[in-house]
C-alpha cells in the first residue's frame, strides 16, 4: 500500500547532532533523551543509533518506556526521569539495573522496602527553582543520611532541571545553577544541570553531565532560531502527497467554514493529511509547506483527513507530488510557530497512521 503520510528518520543526523552536543560541551557526558518515542522519532532505532554511537546514557519518562529498551536489547546505561511509583517498578528498575531518579522521600521509602541486598542506582533530583520536581535544596543532607543506611545503593549523581533555559537574558538560569552549586559545595557526586537550551547558551550548566533532548533531533530549544543556526540536521522528514488538484473561480470558498476565498482565478491542491495524522488544526492560512521545491501556502482550515494549498507558485503542481511538511528545506520550527505551539510538540503529536521510515541504520 502506498502511505498518505510518511516520517522519514535519517539516523546519520542523529548521530551528527550526538557529535554536535559533544563538540558544545566536550568535557561533559551525555545522557540522551530518547522518552516519548525518542520525542516521536521511534525510540527502539533511535535509542539502537544512539548507543552504536557511544552515547553514555539514556533517558526515559518511566519504566515502561525503560522496559521497551530492555526488551530491545538496549544495553547502555537508561535513567527513569520521574523515577519509580510502585514496588513492583522498583523491583524490575532494580533487576534492569536501571537508574533510578529519586525526587521524593515516598520513592525513597518505596526503594527501602525491596531486599536490603537489592543493589540500586540512584540520581537525586533537587529543585532549584522550577517548583514541578524535585527535594528541597536543604534536603541534601537527610539525602546522604539515606545512602549511609544502604550500603547497596550506588550513587550516580545530583540532578537539577533548568524552567528558562531558553531565554538567555532571563537571570533565573544563573540563579537555579548557583543554588544547585552551593548546596552541593564538598558533597560527593556527579552533576547534571543542562537540556538542550541549558548546554547551548549556558556554559556553567554544562557539568558532569548533560541531558539534551530536542537538539538531538535537529531542531533548536533557543526562539528565533532553526537548528541548523546551530550547526545541527533534521532527523525527520514528514512529507504527504496531492491526492487533487483543482481551479476556482475569484470569491469562491475552500474548506469547513468558508474561512478562506479565493483572490483570484487559481489552482489548489488537496494533501492527504490533516489533524488525525498531528497536524496541528490550529495552522493558520499562509503556513509555508514545500512541492517541487518551493514554497506554497496553506488555505483553508486544516481538516481530519486533509489541508488545502494555494498551488499559483507551482503552475506545474499535479497529483502524487510529495507534500513536505517539516524537514531538510523547512524547519519543523517554522511549522510550530505558524501552528502557535514549539517543535516539541510537533514531533511528539504524531499519530499511528504516518507510516515510519528509517535510512542510515
């Protein structure tokens, strides 16, 4: 069968961005994001790329994301960012030899009732600002006092998590990462400060450890920027294709509504693809998509199945040319800021219907 929608995964720009993260913090290890599907590139080939290309750890949102790597026979070193809510959760990251991030004295009771044998390794993550995870900075001690009373328990290091990495004039940064700094003065352990935005503009944050995300992936965490500003390649490629073509008359109406008339005498396209497949029906008329290399703008409301386009700068437009939505030509952040959201978002929102391709294994 032919796909409407295809995701096309260049696992070589992946691996050029691990380089790119390297080269912008080259004293720091890496601990990849690849939770949320790899943010919905596919975490099973992106995670398989990722340790074929040395990356030092990955991260996931929770056990079952951990647990799909595992079965995968992912061996790298896999830390759960929202740590463990359950015993048996516990037990399974226990016998994974997962890496657990503890952000609350309830998980730490939680760890303490498995076997006093069970051998558990440990992130600690301390808030340094941002109010949605995390002890209390003055908490490190009673923290240490716990590792004290497990012998078993393996340290891997503190964690924090940046809320306004992506404003670099916004004083918060420097505040968050010089009270992560102070409490931690002479206590025993790595650091991990930076996400994408925290390891590009803010090199105090780029510590022991660093966590990028969305730069991994070729887009930029930083507003006002693409990711190839940052020397960084889309690893994705969406593309639909035109299923029609059609010409209309000046005044007359395209799509649910009637939102959108025609100026003039011209041709529209039909793609197929719409907001059942994650494209945002909040596109507004205008939003840049590419046919044979140029740039066409949507018209009419985005719909389920289908998006309309004002074919006049592609005169030669026909039915089964490839439609790009985001990819090498035009940045997924462009999309996501006619869309009124982030690349993120973008990314994570695709659905089971857009059939997934990989090149560069």
């Amino acid at each position: 069968m032919i796909p409407r929608v295809t995701a096309t995964v260049d696992l070589a720009a992946i691996r050029h961005n691990l380089g790119q993260v390297r080269r912008c913090a080259p004293r720091s290890r890496v601990m990849a994001a690849v939770k949320a599907d790899a943010y919905g590139h596919g975490a099973v080939p992106v995670a398989r790329a990722l340790e074929d290309a040395g990356v030092d750890a990955l991260a996931v949102a929770c056990i079952e994301e951990a647990a799909q790597l595992r079965e995968a026979h992912i061996r790298a070193p896999i830390a759960i960012l929202e740590g463990v809510i359950a015993g048996e959760e516990a037990s399974l990251a226990a016998y994974e030899r997962l890496e657990i991030v503890v952000h609350d004295f309830w998980q730490v009771e939680l760890l303490e009732s498995l076997p006093s044998a069970a051998s558990v390794g440990l992130w600690f993550k301390l808030d340094s600002g941002m109010h949605r995870l995390g002890f209390p900075l003055d908490a490190v001690p009673l923290l240490l006092d716990v590792l004290k009373r497990r012998p078993n328990w393996r340290l891997r290091g503190w964690m924090t998590h940046l809320a306004c990495a992506d404003e670099p004039e916004n004083p918060m940064t420097a505040q968050q990462i010089a009270a992560f700094e102070r409490v931690l003065d002479g206590v025993p352990g790595e650091r991990s400060i930076a996400n994408s935005a925290g390891l590009i503009a803010w090199p105090q944050a780029r510590t022991n450890w660093v966590r990028p995300g969305l730069m991994l992936y070729g887009a930029s965490p930083l507003p006002g920027k693409v990711g190839a500003d940052l020397g960084l390649q889309p690893a994705m490629r969406l593309e639909s294709r035109l299923i029609a073509v059609r010409e209309y008359e000046a005044g007359a109406p395209v799509g649910y509504g009637a939102a959108y008339r025609c100026p003039e005498r011209m041709r529209v396209g039909v793609a197929a693809v719409g907001y059942a497949d994650g494209v945002h029906r909040s596109l507004r008329f205008g939003t840049p998509l590419v046919i044979r290399g140029r740039r066409v703008p949507l018209v009419g409301r985005v719909s389920m199945d289908m998006i309309t386009l004002d074919l006049r700068a592609v005169p030669d437009a026909a039915v089964g040319d490839p439609v790009l939505l985001w990819g090498e030509g035009l940045p997924a952040e462009q999309l996501a800021e006619c869309a009124g959201t982030l690349a993120y978002e973008l990314f994570c929102g695709l659905t089971q219907r857009v059939r997934f391709r990989y090149v560069n294994a």
